[in-house]
C-alpha cells in the first residue's frame, strides 16, 4: 500500500529569510558586548569654573573677602579709639590758630590802649578807675582769648572725629560691597563655566548615544527582518503542497501484488469466465 506524505511548505523566499534569519540570530548574541565603548562619561569642570572655585576659597577674595575692610591698618577699626580723630586733623591746624591768637592779640592790645586814651582825655590817666578798667578788661580779654582758642581746638577735633566716622562707615560699607563683587564675578564665572561644561556634556552624550547605536545596529537590523518575517508568516499563508509518495518495502509489494490477483481471480470466476478446473477452455467465437 502506497504512503502518501503532505507538507504544507512556506514560499520558496520566506523559507530563504527564515534560513538567514536562524543563521545570523546566533552569530549575533554568541559573544558578550563590549558597553565599555559606550559609557556614560561626565564632562570635567570647565577651567571657569576652576577660577570660581580657586575665587570662592581664597582668603581675601572670596571667604573672609571682608576682613580686610575691617581689621588692619588700613581696616575699619583704624577709625576708631581715641586718637582716631588725628589722622584727619588739618595740617594747618595750628597756623589758624597762631594767626587768630595773633590777631585777637592785636586787636586786645587796641582796645586797651583805648582805655589808657580814655583816661587821659578825662584826666584820671594813672588812677585806681584806669587800673580797674584794664584790669577788668584784661580779665575779660584773656577769658575770651582762650574760648577762641579752645573753639579752634575743639571745631579741629570735631572735624577729625567726623573724618575718622566717616572713614569708620567708608570701611564698613567696602566690607559689605567688596565681598558682594567678588560673589558677582564667581558667580559669573561659574555661569559661564556651568555652560560650557554643558555643552561639553552635551558633546559626549552625543558621541555616546553614536556609538551605542552604532553597537546596536545589527541587532536592531536583525531585529526589523525578525519582525518583518514574522508578519509575513503570519499573514502570507502557505504558497504550495508537496506530495511524497515512498517506494513501497518487498513486503508492501508482495502483499499488493497477493491482492490484485486475487481480486482478478475472484472476478473471473464470479462472473463464469474460461477458468475451469483449472483449465483454459476456448469460447468459440
């Protein structure tokens, strides 16, 4: 009896695909990646943001940029105590007052003169009234000498002290400034250094997405065919059946050819041939 074998076969191309497919897959994934190529990298500090850095700890420019302006002989404490006042005296301090003194000494001497002129247009020059006139009047002279005197001094020093106050707030007010400069130009540079860094960051991030997807490639090339194949499969459908019919074994042959004859004879005889006892007999015709 005759086998008769059906296969339900794939288009010749598709049956091609699949082929290469299952060829390349393990070819692909046998050995590990190497992601070593590819990564992540973070962009060094840019050298503006090494100078806002170097700035910020800097004594004097940036932490304690105010000390400075406050201590030291140029600082604000200089402005004060005592003798602060003497740095801003008037160099000519004591010719004005030498040259008031001398004027208000002449100017006295006048007046006194005055006195004795007086007496003498009266009669009583060299009497006790005169002597009391200018002794009164010399009381009040030198009284009003050393106010005069003592006013210079003291309008000097005043004028001193309110230079030392307003050189203490001039200190104080740099103090406060100064440092606040110093932040704006670290600060600036480290703006200008943060963006340069970002595009530096920016830079590698770009080369390394380039070489993941360069590593990638082939397996996402593999995996379009993959996908692409399994569509196909999918809604293709099969394209021709193939029919294979073995060649039957001695014993199928043997067994087959039993059959056939043995159907032959069992009609001949059914149907009352020229088979008789065995015998061939001839129909006349």
């Amino acid at each position: 009896m005759a086998i008769t074998e059906t296969r339900n076969l794939p288009a010749p191309f598709i049956q091609s695909l699949g082929e290469y497919y299952g060829k390349e897959l393990p070819a692909l994934t046998k050995d590990e990646m190497d992601v070593s190529k590819w990564a992540p990298q973070v962009a060094a500090q840019d050298p503006y943001q090494t100078d806002a850095y170097t700035m910020a700890g800097k004594k004097g420019e940036g932490i304690g940029a105010f000390e400075d302006y406050i201590s030291g002989p140029a600082g604000a404490e200089a402005y004060t105590g005592p003798d602060a006042y003497k740095q801003f005296m008037s160099p000519y301090q004591q010719q004005v007052i030498d040259a008031t003194m001398t004027s208000f000494d002449k100017q006295a001497a006048m007046q006194r003169r005055g006195i004795s002129d007086q007496a003498k247009q009266v009669g009583a020059y060299g009497g006790s009234r005169m002597g009391v006139q200018q002794s009164e009047y010399d009381a009040a002279s030198d009284m009003n000498r050393a106010l005069m005197q003592s006013q210079l001094l003291q309008q000097g020093y005043g004028q001193g002290m309110a230079g030392a106050q307003q050189g203490y707030q001039q200190q104080m007010g740099l103090a406060g400034s100064v440092p606040g400069m110093y932040q704006q130009d670290i600060a600036t540079l480290g703006t200008m250094g943060a963006g340069q860094q970002a595009q530096t960051q920016a830079v590698l991030d770009a080369q390394r997405e380039g070489k993941r997807m360069q590593a990638f490639e082939p397996y996402e090339r593999l995996g379009f065919l993959g996908q692409g194949l399994t569509g196909i499969m999918g809604g293709y459908g099969n394209q021709y059946q193939f029919q294979q019919q073995p060649n039957p074994t001695p014993l199928q042959t043997a067994l087959g050819t039993g059959a056939t004859m043995a159907g032959i004879y069992g009609a001949v005889r059914g149907a009352g041939g020229p088979w008789q006892g065995g015998n061939i007999l001839q129909q006349p015709t």
